[in-house]
C-alpha cells in the first residue's frame, strides 16, 4: 500500500513538473519575436509597368504571356547579383498587378541571410554583425533569363525610384562617395527589425540615401537598360 501511495505521489510530483515545464515554453514561445502579429506594411499591392528611363511616361509593354517577373533577394550587400530566390510565387493579374505579404517569408528570410560585406568599400554597417537582404525583382524572358530592363520600385506620385531592404536588427548603414563630382551619401538607419523603403533624397551639397515612409502607391517599373 505504501508503494503505491509513493507512486502515486511521484505521479503526481511528475506531473506538476510537466505541467509548469509547458507553462514555461508558452510563456518564452509567446515572447519570441517569431510570433509577433503580422506587419501590415509588409503586405505591398503594386503593379508591373514599362516606362522611359526618366519614368515620366509610359512605353509599350509585351504580352503577358512573353515575360515573367521573379522576386530575389540579394543579400549582405545593396547591390549585386541576388543570392536567394523566390520565396513564393507571386502570380500576375490580367493587368500586372500583384500581392506580396512579406510576412509569411520572414523567417526563411532571416534563416537566409548571409554576413553582410558590402561591395562598395565607402559603406558600412552598424553593429558590424548586422545582415541585411534587398528585395531586387527581375522581369525576364519567359523562356530565358535574359532581363527585359532595368526594375526599379517606383513611388508613380514622385517618380522616385526605391529600395525595399531587411534588416534582422537595428542597424546604420553609412558611408559617403563623390559622384560625378556631387557628394553622396548613405544614412539609412533602421529601429527595429524587418523591412524599410529606401530613397534618394536630393540637395544643394548631398544626394542622400535615407529610410522614407512607405508610399501610398507603388509600381514596378520596367526601364530601358542603361
């Protein structure tokens, strides 16, 4: 009788022990930064456009049917060839509009990202163990992979082109260069993790890449090579 009394006590002891093992987990599962609600300016609705390289007009587009868009990243850098490739498909309406919800690929994302080393030696990033991906659509032959142009993020009410980055922490990306004789520089800081629209702003002394809201309206803007 007494040893089951003490089994039954163990029992019991066991399942305490289990019971606020699992409390514990829900309570560090609920605090990951993995499970925060979905960012609703993650979720872009734009559309594939074909325009001169100034962006002021429209040019004629090809069919649907003789080109296709893919959305890379490239990473641990701003600029270069992308190193990740699409996360999802991202299908084309009739008319080229499309939806991407950054959200349900952030995590690959992260899980993506390479050690950040930029190809132009002027910049650098802040802490130095931040990594960084840029989302770089390309629109392609449908049957090959050579570009129809160039592709730009375009806010169509500025006609300024964009840059959509991620970043897994808060970071500063700086540097500065002569270009053309006009100083340009780069101060993009980021608060907090996740993605954030890049612009140039332009001045008397300095071009200067900044973070800038997200546009009311957005395209995606397919221009003549350089």
């Amino acid at each position: 009788m007494k040893l089951v009394e003490r089994g039954a006590r163990l029992t019991k002891g066991h399942a305490m022990r289990l019971a606020l093992s699992l409390a514990m987990e829900l309570l560090v599962g609920g605090c990951s930064s993995e499970d925060r609600p979905p960012h609703p300016g993650w979720v872009i609705h734009s559309k594939v456009v074909f325009l001169t390289a100034d962006l002021a007009q429209a040019r004629p587009a090809p069919a649907q049917s003789q080109f296709r868009v893919t959305f890379p990243y490239v990473t641990g850098d701003l600029y270069g060839a992308p190193a990740i490739g699409e996360l999802s498909p991202v299908p084309l309406g009739a008319d080229g509009s499309f939806e991407i919800d950054l959200n349900r690929t952030e995590k690959l994302l992260s899980r993506s990202l390479e050690p950040t080393e930029f190809s132009l030696s002027y910049l650098s990033i802040q802490p130095a163990q931040a990594r960084i991906g840029r989302l770089a659509p390309m629109v392609l032959q449908a049957d090959g992979i050579d570009p129809l142009g160039r592709v730009d993020w375009v806010d169509p009410d500025s006609r300024r082109r964009l840059l959509l980055i991620y970043v897994d922490r808060p970071a500063h990306i700086a540097g500065e260069t002569l270009a053309r004789g006009h100083l340009l520089r780069y101060d993009i800081r980021v608060g907090a993790p996740g993605y954030v629209w890049v612009a140039r702003q332009a001045a008397a002394d300095a071009d200067t890449f900044v973070v800038v809201p997200k546009p009311q309206h957005l395209e995606l803007a397919v221009t003549p090579m350089d």
